[in-house]
C-alpha cells in the first residue's frame, strides 16, 4: 500500500472511531431522554451510525487493513469525557445541545476528510459524501427539536 492510500485508511479509521463514539454517547442518552421525539431522533441516529460503521469498515477492509474496533487510546479518553458530560445531563434540553456538538464535530470530520483526500477514488468520495449528508440530517432534526421544544 502506498503512502497515499495508507493516509486514507488512517483517516477513515478516524471516521470510523466518530461513529464507533457517537452511537455509543446516543445510546447513553437515550437512555436519559425523556421526550418521545427526541427518543425516535436519538434511535434515528444510532441507524446512521450502525450504517456508516459497516461502510466504513468495508472501505477500510477493501484497503487490506483492519478496521478500528473500538475508539482508540485518545478518543477513549473523549469519550470519557463524554460519558461525564452524559451523566451530567439531565435533561433533554442539555442532551439535545451536547447531540448537536457531537454532530458538529461529525461534520467537521467528514469536512477535513474531504479537504485533505481531494485524489481519492469516486466510490469513496460518495461514501464520504452519504456520511456528511446523513450527519446533515441528524443535525437539523436535532436543531429542529431544540426550536420546537422537543
């Protein structure tokens, strides 16, 4: 594998890691979430999660490398962090705000994912591309909820 392609995989495992954090904060505070709307977005989402892991992993795969299986050394440290802001909310309003960052900070990923690999093959371009507007998506559902009042 070439230093490009090595690059690549080292960025989708990145990715991956993001999804492998955010499905398992959603399902902390899903738990927590008291609003049914926000309940079915929260399930929404773990769905887009599940989807984007099992893309990823196959692109990841389809490179000849393992995939990341957990979250790695520095984002179990995040997601400890996570797991303190979970517990710390108890209400849906602070959920639904902490939901909206992680979101954020998906898109930003997938943003910096596109900027940095501009010479990557088309099928991974769209598959980054699928993640962005899936992250899109759950964002403006959870800003809607936040507007609305969940």
């Amino acid at each position: 594998m070439n230093s490009m392609d090595n690059e690549i995989v080292k960025d989708l495992n990145e990715l991956l890691r993001g999804c492998h954090m955010g499905a398992s904060t959603f399902k902390e505070y899903l738990v927590e979430a008291q609003s049914e709307k926000l309940r079915e977005t929260l399930k929404h989402s773990l769905d887009i999660f599940q989807k984007h892991e099992t893309e990823l992993t196959s692109r990841i795969n389809s490179y000849g490398e393992d995939a990341a299986d957990s979250t790695g050394i520095m984002a179990v440290l995040s997601e400890m962090t996570e797991k303190i802001k979970t517990m710390m909310a108890d209400s849906d309003e602070e959920i639904l705000n902490q939901s909206i960052k992680a979101m954020d900070m998906g898109l930003k990923a997938c943003h910096d994912f596109i900027d940095k690999h501009k010479q990557v093959p088309e099928e991974l371009l769209f598959v980054i591309h699928d993640l962005e507007a899936d992250y899109k998506k759950v964002y403006r559902d959870l800003t809607e909820l936040k507007l609305n009042n969940y």
